[in-house]
C-alpha cells in the first residue's frame, strides 16, 4: 500500500472555471499529454511550464518607442479633427508607426512561442519533472 506522509498529501484544492470550449480544450490537451487526469495536466503544467519575467526597465525602451509612435499619431489625429483633411504624409507616418509596432510585437510572440508547452511535448516535460522531484 502506498501511503503518503503529511508532508507529501495533497489537500488543497483548486476551482477553475471554464466554458465548454475552454473545457474541450483541456481535455483534448489532457488526452494528447497521456496523463490520466485532467487534474494531473493543469498541475504539471503549473509546474512544468516556465515563468517568464520582464522588469520595467528591460520593457522601458520599447514603451518609449511606442509612447512616441502613439503621440504622433495623436497629433495627426487632432489635425485631421481641425482641418477636415488628412495628408498623404500623415497617413504614410501612420501606416509606419503601426508596421513598426507591429513588427517588435511579432518579435516579443516569436520569443514566447520559444517557450511554449504543446501537448506532443508535455509528457516528455512532465517526465523530466517528475525524475528531477525524485533525485
């Protein structure tokens, strides 16, 4: 018989709630992991999924760029308000503002997606997890 010391139980208890298609999701998720339960899968990959942390002052640059891009585009706007006319100028200084913003947007999701957890790769992770626990 396997008996769990204190220390080792697990009695807390987590409430989630989903919609069904969140919910379809999970399952499949869990079903494509291998794991036996839907509560084995949220808790490996709480566990087994990396924290990613950016302080402000790595961020910092970017807002600035932004703030800049996002004032500019105001002060078009408040022209256009004024004057009734909008220039080809501004609506070229628009477009790229937005090609520019989007472009290091794209940047930031391609280093996530580095980090991201599928179903075909979590049982290897959890696997590695769970060796590491018993060392």
């Amino acid at each position: 018989m396997n008996v769990k010391s204190d220390e080792e139980r697990k009695s807390k208890v987590l409430k989630v709630r989903l919609n069904d298609k969140e919910f379809a999701k999970l399952k499949q998720y869990t079903e494509e992991s291998g794991l036996r339960s839907m509560s084995e899968y949220i808790y490996n990959s709480i566990f087994a999924t990396p924290i990613i942390e950016l302080t402000d002052e790595e961020l910092a640059p970017e807002k600035a760029r932004f703030k800049e891009i996002a004032d500019r585009i105001n002060s078009i706007a408040i022209q256009v308000n004024q004057t009734g006319n909008i220039y080809p100028e501004g609506m070229q200084e628009i477009r790229q503002g937005v090609e520019e913003i989007s472009a290091r947007l794209a940047e930031y999701q391609t280093k996530l997606e580095r980090f991201a957890v599928t179903p075909q790769t979590f049982t290897a992770i959890v696997d590695k997890a769970h060796e590491d626990v018993r060392k």
